[in-house]
C-alpha cells in the first residue's frame, strides 16, 4: 500500500504482489487502513494452513473474500468451505474455524474485514 504524502490518501491495488520468499511459513498480513475499530487487511497465503489441531477463535467478527487462488475453511462442527475468487464468508466472533489450505500458484490473496460488523 503507498501513502500519498499530497493528498493524504491511501492507495493500492490488491492484486499486485509484493516480492515474496516461497517459505511456506511466511503470510503476508497487510493492514489497508488504521484499525480504528474495523480492521480491512490483504492477506497473501502461498501454500499455508492452520497447524494441527489450532482453531482460530477471534474475538472479533471476520468477513472474508478470496480475490485469487483457493482456499479450504473448516469449523470445528465439521462445516467446510472451499473458496475461489468473488467468494466470501462471514464468520461471527468465536465461531472457532481452520484454514485447511490454500493456493500456492497462484498465491490465495484475501480481503479481511474485522470488527463488531453485525448485532446479535
């Protein structure tokens, strides 16, 4: 993401890549704005999944768009969801969920929106 000193605007394109290692460790979390209660954030996986037995329990409610590659979601009550570009999930605070993989080639890029993004 480049910042535009001039016009104080922040711009970028989400599907250009930046020089990336091919470690299979390495995710690339970009936050796109300053997280002033909702979080907008470009994650680039190349290859990875959630480690054996993790499940992310976050404390915040997540909505997702895969806008390249593919990817495989699971839920600990056995849900599964395999995405592929324009498509999108919600997924609510504490809904405990794994990534079970996703694309190196090409790279799965995602949009993440993370807040309190709906009521109860």
């Amino acid at each position: 993401m480049k910042k535009d000193n001039a016009e104080q605007r922040y711009m970028g394109n989400l599907l250009e890549l930046p020089p990336i290692s091919h470690d299979e460790n390495e995710e690339i979390f970009e936050a796109l704005l300053p997280d002033k209660g909702v979080l907008i954030e470009r994650i680039i996986s190349i290859g990875q999944a959630s480690p054996e037995n993790f499940w992310y329990d976050q404390e915040r409610d997540e909505w997702v768009v895969v806008l390249q590659g593919s990817a495989k979601l699971t839920w600990i009550d056995g849900r599964h969801l395999e995405l592929k570009p324009g498509d999108w999930v919600f997924i609510p605070a504490h809904d405990k969920h794994r990534v079970e993989w996703t694309s190196s080639n090409p790279p799965c890029i995602w949009l993440a929106v993370h807040g309190a993004l709906i009521e109860d």
